[in-house]
C-alpha cells in the first residue's frame, strides 16, 4: 500500500544514476578514486576554528532567514563592487543546491520550460522536475562550447528559465566571453530568467571567469563556499538578483531551510579572508598532468575549469568503459548521469598526484584493450 502514497513527482525523479556506480563499487578495497566533486585538500584551519568559536559563542539557534548581517553585508559588498547593479540583493543560503531549489521553485509554473546545456550538473533536472518543470536540452557536444543559434533555436513560448554553468561540471568548460555577453543577450531578449550557477568561479585555468550578469542585471547568480573553500559538508552558499526575486526566494527559505546552518555563516565570515590564489594554480597543475597522461589515449575538450575531465570513451558505451574500469579498481562516473547520451565518463583531478598517475595509467591500458 506504501508504494502507491508516493507521488508523482518522485516517480519522475530517477537516483539510480551515480548510486549504481557506487553500488558496483562496494567491493572494491582501496580504490583509485577519480569520482569525488570536491576538493581534496581540507577546510582551512581559520575556519575550522571560527566555526568552533561560534558553537562555543551560543551561535547555534536560528539566525534571520537572509543570514546573519556581518556576512550578508560582507557578500553585498563584493557584489556591488563587481556589478554596481541599483537593484542587486543577495542573501545565504543552505548550499548552493538550496539556492538552486530555491530559485527554480520561485520561478517555475507547472509545464514551464527549463533549458540546459548537455550535458548538464546531475540536479538542475531533477529539481526542475520537482518544480514542476521540463528541461530542454541544448547539445554542447562535442567540445563543450555553448552557440547561441542552439539556444535561440530551442526557446518556446513555454520557455521561462535558463540554466548556465561556468566553469561546468562535469566538463570543466569555462564560457568565453563571447558566449556568456550572447546568452546574456538572448535571455533579455526573449524575457527569460537567466540563472548562474558560479560555484567554481575560483577554478579558471586558461581564461578568466566572466559572469552574464555583466551584461544582463536581471541574472539571478548562484555561489558559495564548498568548492572555493573546501566547505561542501558545511552546507553555505548565497543568492544574489534582482530584489523581487530575492525577497521571494527568502519568503520560501523561511518555510524550507529556515535559515543556512548558523555557526557555519560566521566560519563562512571567516572564509572571506583566506587567499585561495595557490589552490587554483595548483589544480591547474593537475589538470595539466592528467592531460599530458591521457591525451594521446583520449579526445579532451573542456577541463577549462572546476576540477573534472569529461572524456569520450574510447570504446563502448561510457557505462561500459566504466564498469570496465570500475573492475580494475578505478572509481570514475558515467557520462550517461549527466546526459542522455551515453558516450563519455567523468573523472576529477581533485586527488593526490600519485593517486591521479595511477588512474591515469588504469585509462590508459583500457583504451588500448579497444
């Protein structure tokens, strides 16, 4: 009888995805690990400390629903000096994941159409859905880059919100200018909600981070504190747009998340002074290792930004590949979890360098078994 309380919209939800790798992964005893979308060096000791501090000071009841008033004002005043938009709001959040729920709750009507970039972070289809929308794909395929005739293309007059990412998971695309200025361009032509998603902006490694938000101020822009800082289980991250849709976003946080973790936002006050300038050379770094390893075995397009390489399998479908890989102790993700095509895999160069030349070495063996 259970099974049939469940609703609609969970059987439209599907979470067998990165979970089946993991299930084939069970078994496995010390695995090479390419799979984790985090940074593997540990939260700065400054904010550590902070955070305990301010469990030790009590902040550990409700703080107001924006956040407390140190840090939102610290956040608005470096988005102010970026955009000098007059009307321009930001607020905390729980996550940048709950920024985005937030957003597309707020903005989608049941039947409204959501367009992403294929292929696509796991949840924007899945909290689309939950909103009661419907994604429409745009294929970025085969190098990643966003064309602006395929946007324009895929809009409707159902067509209400698009989904942009830069730097990109799982790609590691980072837009050109040209691109974000143009998808800036389409939303405001077409009166369609732009939203952000910036959590890797730190992560740029050949050409600098550039945000449509410069050229359209209605961008409702999504960041946070997990990647830049290595925060992704404290769960802190902002919103910032236009007051309208802020001020709803916060009505529902009220009734949702209620407020972003307490403690964590005076830890996040914390983080605003940390110098993270060696972490992005330093994944640079490794970006170039892993495609010195691998470039003569694998096409590789992306890689850009973030910490991932999205690589076409060079034999079978990417769930083949992987399984295959997964069978010689190497934990890498299906293409086929962010995209309907089932051509690619993900790994993350966020590891060790040891750990990456053993992965490395791994793909390399399988491509040659073609």
């Amino acid at each position: 009888m259970s099974e049939q309380w469940i609703s609609d919209r969970m059987r439209n939800i599907d979470a067998s995805g990165i979970r089946k790798v993991f299930d084939l992964a069970a078994s496995m005893e010390n695995p090479i690990n390419l799979s984790i979308g985090q940074p593997h060096f540990d939260t700065p000791q400054s904010v550590k400390d902070a955070l305990c501090k301010a469990v030790q000071d009590g902040h550990n009841a409700y703080s107001q629903t924006q956040g407390i008033r140190p840090l939102v004002s610290a956040i608005q005043k470096q988005v102010d000096a970026e955009y000098g938009h007059s009307d321009r709001e930001a607020f905390l959040t729980s996550g940048t994941s709950g920024a985005l729920m937030l957003t597309l709750c707020t903005l989608i009507n049941p039947g409204d159409e959501v367009i992403v970039f294929d292929p696509w972070f796991v949840m924007y289809k899945h909290l689309t859905t939950l909103a009661g929308g419907k994604c429409v794909e745009v294929s970025t395929y085969p190098d990643f880059r966003i064309r602006p005739e395929a946007v324009e293309a895929a809009i409707t007059d159902r067509t209400k919100v698009i989904i942009f990412n830069s730097p990109a998971n799982p790609t590691g695309a980072v837009a050109t200018e040209e691109e974000a200025k143009a998808l800036a361009e389409i939303a405001a032509k077409h009166d369609i909600a732009l939203i952000s998603d910036e959590i890797y902006r730190s992560f740029c490694y050949d050409r600098p981070f550039v945000s449509p938000a410069s050229w359209n101020a209605d961008t409702i822009v999504i960041d946070g504190f997990s990647k830049s800082h290595s925060m992704t289980g404290l769960r802190l991250g902002f919103a910032h747009g236009p007051a309208a849709i802020i001020q709803q976003m916060m009505k529902l946080q009220q009734f949702t998340f209620v407020c972003a973790p307490h403690p964590v936002q005076w830890a996040g006050l914390s983080a605003l002074n940390v110098d993270l300038s060696g972490r992005s050379a330093e994944y640079a770094a490794k970006r170039d290792l892993m495609v010195s390893e691998l470039k003569d075995d694998f096409e590789i397009h992306g890689g850009e930004g973030a910490f991932y390489l999205f690589l076409k399998a060079p034999w079978g479908t990417g769930t083949e590949f992987v399984t295959k890989a997964i069978q010689n102790n190497l934990l890498i993700i299906p293409g086929s979890v962010f995209s309907p095509s089932d051509t690619h895999f993900r790994l993350s160069f966020a590891a060790e360098d040891e750990t990456l030349l053993k992965g490395a070495e791994v793909l390399r063996t399988l491509a040659r078994q073609a």
